[in-house]
C-alpha cells in the first residue's frame, strides 16, 4: 500500500524511481490540432463516414450526442471519487501489484521506459458479460460502487459495439463483424488517478503507448494531460463536456491489415489538481484467433500482421514492454 500515490497527502519532491530521461518528455508543439468529433445524432451514413475516416487520419476522435446519459457518467465520476477518498484500510483488500489478479487496485508500474514508474494509481475493473457474479469480484464500499459501474459499463459497451457496428458498414465488412469472441472478452475498466506531481517536466501519468484493444473509450477528466501521437510529435487533447475519447487498439490494426493503426498516446502530470479518467477496454477473448480480414488483404496487398489468439498476442505485447524496458 506504500507504493500509491495518493496514499501521501501532498509530495514536495519527485522520487527517483519516476524520473524519466529528457529525451522522453518532449513537450507536445500541435497544441493547435484538434482531434475530430463526432455527433453521432448525425445521419447513419455521414457519422459511419465520420468515424472511419477519423480513425485514418487520427486514430483518436471524440463523440458527442452517444447515448450515454451525464447521470451515469456523472455518478462513475462520483464514486470512483469517493472510492479513492477512503481510508486507506478500506482499500487494502484491493490492493496488489500482481498483474494477474483480474481486480486490484496498484500503483502505475504497467508501462515502464528503463523501470521508471508512471506517476498514476489505477483501480482495474474485470466485467463479463452478461455482468452475473463478476460484479461480487468488485469493491463493495463505497456503497454505491458496484451498481454504478455496472450500469456505465453496459452503456459504454454497447456504445462502443454501436460505434464498431457503423465501422463497419464504412469498411464493407458485414455489420455483425465485430460481434461474438473478437469483442466477446471481459470488459476492463481502469480508473485512472493522477495526484498532483510537485514537478511536472520529470515525469509521466503513463507513458507513450498503444492499446491492446478492438477498441477503448476514455471517460476524460476536464483537467488536461492526455496526448496523442501526431506527424511525429504529441496533440493536446481537449476534452469536450459530456463526451468520450475513443481510440482503436492494436485488435483493429490487425484486422485492418493497417489501414487504421493503433496510435500511441500518453499522459502527463500536473502541479494543481488531481486528474482522474475512466477507460473502458472491449476486448476478444482469450483464445480468438484475430487475423486481417479477407476484404482487406490481396495479391498487391498481402497480410503485414500474424494471425494470433489474442492470449498469445498479449504475450507477445507483455515481451516487448519488457525488452522496451530494458533498452
């Protein structure tokens, strides 16, 4: 429990062990560059138009008017507040830093440059679906917890199977592509806490990565610090009210065989506020086996990705944080 952030009331220095080397903190210079939104109240064929060419050109795009009602985003809000606000001995059952325990709570150690940590606390959320007894996995204080992040966890699934769905007619690839095992994994919801860091320009809240994901959708904070790849540099994102990020993960690339890429994004720190984002992960299951898709693969165009169970790509992925972190 040492190990959290937010188990200090304020840091004064920034220790060692999260100070990253310069040439890793290069400041973002499209701060002028706005990632696309969205309406998805717009006509079917103009937003499903919207959303594949945002995904070529960014990876990243915001959607507004989705469905998701402000009280479920607003009361996710709320209790991951206040689940943070607890004593510290009523989150000790949730704390551990092994990264197979499928919900726990753990300090930012999952992406690493050299071993340095991110300056983040992350509450990680396993959901099946139908939901059944996964939620009896989760937290039970605060009170409300469980009943909250079930219900903004089925409406931002399905917002993000609605969006894939619309992906697909864009693509012509059939409407139910994205349906079954490729989407069929456990939901994964991280709440990510970012304390307030004494010095900035040392540090990460995560570190530049990709996603490992069909796709994900970040319940942003109004507090700045997500950045997201651009021509070689780093966007600022600016987060609308009431809307979500959403980006394509690695899953997507490969099906695509490259035509919407899994673009890498990061997150600094701030001196003032805590920050806190929630991010919800839709996933294949384990033993799908994801390829490129034949629509997007001929003889001018051969498969540039291996065809894997997913559980076997995110072995890959984890060896290559590791020699990543080793470099």
């Amino acid at each position: 429990m040492e190990n959290l952030l937010h188990s200090t009331r304020s840091h004064t220095t920034v220790p060692s062990c999260f100070v990253l080397p310069s040439r890793h903190l290069k400041p973002a210079t499209y701060a002028a560059v706005s990632l696309p939104i969205i309406d998805l109240s717009c006509s079917h064929d103009e937003v499903s138009r919207a959303i594949l060419d945002a995904g070529k050109d960014f990876g990243f795009f915001q959607v507004v008017n989705h469905g998701v009602s402000e009280e479920a985003m607003r009361d996710m809000e709320a209790v991951c507040k206040e689940f943070f606000q607890l004593p510290m001995a009523e989150k000790a059952d949730t704390y551990s830093e092994d990264a197979k325990r499928a919900n726990r709570l753990f300090s930012g150690t999952v992406f690493k440059t050299g071993n340095v940590r991110c300056w983040r606390d992350c509450l990680s959320l396993s959901c099946s679906f139908p939901v059944g007894d996964s939620a009896k996995e989760w937290p039970d204080k605060p009170h409300r917890l469980r009943e909250v992040v079930e219900k903004f966890t089925v409406l931002t699934r399905g917002l993000g199977m609605e969006i894939l769905r619309l992906l697909c007619e864009a693509m012509g690839l059939r409407h139910d592509y994205f349906e079954g095992d490729i989407s069929g994994g456990n939901v994964i919801l991280h709440v990510n806490h970012y304390p307030p860091c004494p010095d900035p320009s040392l540090t990460l809240g995560l570190h530049p990565h990709c996603d490992r994901t069909i796709i994900t959708l970040l319940l942003p904070s109004m507090v700045p610090g997500l950045e997201v790849a651009y021509k070689g540099d780093w966007i600022k994102v600016e987060a609308l009210p009431n809307a979500f990020v959403v980006n394509f993960g690695s899953q997507m690339e490969v099906v695509t065989n490259g035509l919407l890429k899994s673009i890498e994004h990061r997150v600094t720190t701030n001196s003032a506020a805590v920050r806190m984002t929630v991010a919800t992960f839709i996933r294949p299951t384990a033993y799908c086996v994801v390829g490129p898709a034949e629509n997007f693969v001929s003889e001018d165009n051969p498969p540039r990705y291996r065809t894997l169970a997913f559980h076997e790509f995110e072995r890959v992925y984890e060896q290559n944080l590791k020699n990543v972190g080793k470099a």
